[in-house]
C-alpha cells in the first residue's frame, strides 16, 4: 500500500495586499517536509494558493494526497470552481474574469493525474497543525514586511 501525503497548508498577508507569506508541512511516512515563502506585495488568497502549489509539487505523483486549508478560497476553488472556469474560458458565471488566474492554471496543472481530498479546517481554532502553518506563514510576512531575504 502506497503512503499518504498529509498536508497543511495557509497563507497570510500584512494588510491586503501588503506582504504575505505562506507556509506548509507534508508528512508523508512519518517522515517531515517544511515549505516556506514569502512575497513584498501580494494578497492573502495568493499566498493560500502558492502554499498549496508548492507543496503539491512537492509531493511525489502516485502518492494519494489530504490538503488541508483554512481557506474556503483554495478548498472551493479546487473542489468546485475550478472545472467551470476553465469551461468558460477562466470567467466566472457573472461572465467577469477569474481573480488569480495563473496561479490556479498553475494549480490546475499540479492536480492532474492526482488523487487529492481537499479538507476545510477552521482557522484560528486550535488546530494544531492548522496554528503552526499559521504562525510559519505569519512569520514569512513578517520577514517580507521586513525586506529579509529567504
């Protein structure tokens, strides 16, 4: 039997946009990978989105993944939204434009071929894991805010 990925994921922003970091933690066979990042000027959806991007990327293809999110916005969008946008042309019912649109072809392009459960978390409720993604993407605004580099 093929292992799991486990992930959390979250962003933040300082103000938005402002400076924004994300943050997310894959434990795949009890074995840890951290993923941290951070932006001068982004927004708060960015910074969600580029948190699950870069740890789908980071996990191998034919390993069954569960992302977890705070974020209705990611866990929607790749649930739900996604499929019509991309049968509109990437507009949304009202007709006008999907926001972020090359960050979700680039999601797009991550999840084919892989077999993800999105899960909704709520934020700032205890969730342990959902916390510490939390504090390290706060953290990497904090150092955007700041100008430090990676």
């Amino acid at each position: 039997m093929t292992e799991q990925a486990i992930i959390f994921t979250d962003g933040a922003c300082l103000g938005n946009p402002g400076p924004g970091g994300y943050a997310a933690v894959i434990t795949i066979a009890g074995q840890e990978q951290v993923i941290t990042g951070h932006d001068r000027t982004t927004t708060n959806n960015k910074m969600e989105m580029t948190a699950a991007i870069k740890a789908l990327e980071a996990v191998p293809h034919g390993v069954p993944i569960i992302l977890h999110s705070d974020s209705q916005y990611v866990i929607k969008g790749a649930r739900e939204w996604l499929h019509g946008w991309k049968a509109r042309g990437w507009r949304k019912a009202d007709g006008k434009p999907v926001l972020n649109q090359d960050l979700w072809m680039q999601m797009d392009a991550v999840m084919v071929g892989r077999n993800i459960t999105w899960k909704w978390v709520k934020g700032h409720a205890g969730h342990t894991e959902n916390e510490r993604v939390d504090g390290l993407a706060n953290w990497e605004a904090v150092k955007a805010a700041a100008g430090t580099a990676q």
